[in-house]
C-alpha cells in the first residue's frame, strides 16, 4: 500500500489501513485533568462523542482560528453529525490555515456528495486521488454509495489504481520491459548460462537472476532513479565481484557505464549495451578498460533466446 504521510490528527496508534479515510483515531481513555485542550478533543474524538469533540474543537478555533489540526477535526465530526454545510465551512478554513491532505479532501468529497454536490465532490475526489487516496477505499466505503453510479466514479477509481503503481503506468519506466523474461544466454553456439529478469514492486525494479554453465550466480537490482532521470545496476555475485552502472534506454537500447570491481579490489570502467534484436532476443554486450579508458576490450559478448527456444 501507498505510504502515508505522517498525519498526526488522524493517526495517533493502531494500523494505518483505511485510517486516512475514515478519519477516526484510535484512542481509548478520556482526558485527563494534566490534558491539554486539543488533547482533550481529540480523546473525544477518538471516541466518536461527536457533539461533545465539535463544541471542544469549536473552542480551540474560537481561541486559534489558524489552527489547522483543529479545523480539520471540527470538520469531520460536523460531518459524522450530519452537519455537512458547517463540515464543508470548517474543512475549508482547514486548507486555509495550510492543511492539504488526503484526509481534507475526502471528508469534503463525502460532505459535497451528502449534498448533492456532485461536481464540488469529484473535484475533492481527484484531489484526494491526487494525494494517494487508496483505491479500495473508493470501491468499498459505504459513504460513497451516492457517487457510485456517475460515469466519472470508474475513471477515478482507475485514476486511484494508476497512482498506486506510477512505474507501471509510465513509459519512462516501462523502456527496459524487453529484458524481462527467463532466457538462455549463448556465446556464439555455446550456451554460458541462464538469466531470469523479473519484474517486481509495481514495475519499479527489475531483479536479474544470473547462473552461469558451472553454477556460479549473480544477481543485480535495476531501477529508474527519478530525481537522476537515469537508470542505475547494482549487481553482486557469489564470487565477491559487484558492479555499479548508471545509464539510459535511447534508441531503444539500454546504455550503461560505471565500475566492475572484482572480490579483490581491482577496478575496470565497463561500458555495457542491452539491445532487442529480431525474434524477441537480446544482445549484450560488456566491454572493460583497464587503463583508465585508453583502450577497450570486449569482455562479453553474448545472445539472449528465450528457454528452451534453442533446445
């Protein structure tokens, strides 16, 4: 699931499942006397006393009015009492104060949609989307009933659906899809290994899996580095050597460069090349320089068929 944000009005104990969206904390005792007033409310929240922790919060914002955690709280238990007007007015003086989050944008939906205020709804909605609203969520809540059957709810849940798994969903990352599969690896007529390159967390990493005709394995991790905009290889083998590369997928070829470093120390710059080739094959090529770039010799050299194709 979808990391979270830190929201302290929402989430004080417990699990995190659906917390964003219920809006309900999972305190247990009532407040105590060396309590503070917004420690106070929120204990009344906690226990669903909705009358009670509207009239405390009202209180902190009569005293506050930029208090952000306690609009927001104020809003929802408008809301849980039916008081969708005033739920609306106290959640929008919540983003005022500088609160824009999940939790915000879908207590407003849910009060625009008790409303009838279907547009002002979807809006919140997308937003809420926006801000990693969980699309089960969408597909399960009871409040939601009522916006079910507008055509623009699917597009939502699907617009949830992309925003949970963005490496799916995104060219950037797809680019390296050709080298996921389970392959033989030939050297001219010789077959020097197998490789399965699977495709993990969403789309996000690609996990190479690397055995060799005398057993020796290897594996690497590779992935998209979104702030670098470069892919990036870490490998490791059973023997000690590691390698690091950084590169990208241009005319439709995987370019990598970095470091080979053996279990003892010795370095080699390494210039590696990924590339489809006719009938759903892969060419890989790895070339080494050990002086510092002067020369280059090619180290591998190598056809990937998919298993069993050649048998």
């Amino acid at each position: 699931m979808t990391r979270y944000p830190k929201i302290r009005t929402i989430v004080r104990c417990g699990a995190l499942a659906l917390a964003a969206a219920t809006l309900l904390l999972c305190g247990s005792a009532g407040p105590s006397a060396e309590e503070s007033p917004m420690e106070k409310a929120n204990a009344l929240f906690a226990a669903q006393k909705w009358d009670e922790a509207a009239a405390a919060y009202e209180s902190i914002v009569e005293a506050a009015p930029g208090n952000a955690d306690a609009w927001q709280h104020l809003g929802v238990a408008r809301r849980r009492l039916g008081q969708f007007e005033e739920a609306v007015a106290a959640l929008r003086k919540a983003e005022a104060a500088g609160m824009d989050n999940v939790n915000v944008h879908i207590s407003l939906a849910l009060s625009y949609g008790a409303l009838g205020r279907k547009d002002e709804a979807f809006d919140e909605l997308q937003k809420a989307v926006d801000k990693h609203l969980p699309a089960g969520y969408l597909e399960s809540a009871d409040d939601l009933a009522g916006l079910r059957d507008d055509p623009r709810f699917a597009a939502i849940v699907e617009a949830a659906k992309k925003k949970a798994h963005p490496c799916e969903n995104d060219p950037k990352y797809r680019a390296f899809d050709f080298w996921v599969g389970d392959w033989d690896v030939y050297v001219g007529d010789q077959k020097v290994g197998t490789n399965r390159i699977e495709k993990l967390l969403g789309g996000c990493l690609l996990l190479e899996n690397w055995t060799d005709a005398h057993g020796t394995q290897g594996k690497s991790f590779n992935y998209l580095d979104p702030a670098a905009g470069k892919w990036r290889q870490n490998w490791v083998s059973e023997i000690g050597g590691v390698v690091r590369y950084e590169g990208e997928v241009k005319d439709g070829a995987m370019h990598y460069e970095g470091e080979s470093i053996l279990a003892d120390g010795t370095t080699r710059m390494t210039k590696v090349l990924l590339q489809p080739v006719d009938g759903g094959k892969v060419h890989h090529v790895i070339e080494q320089s050990t002086d510092h770039g002067a020369t280059w010799h090619t180290a591998f050299d190598a056809l990937y068929v998919p298993k069993g194709s050649r048998d």
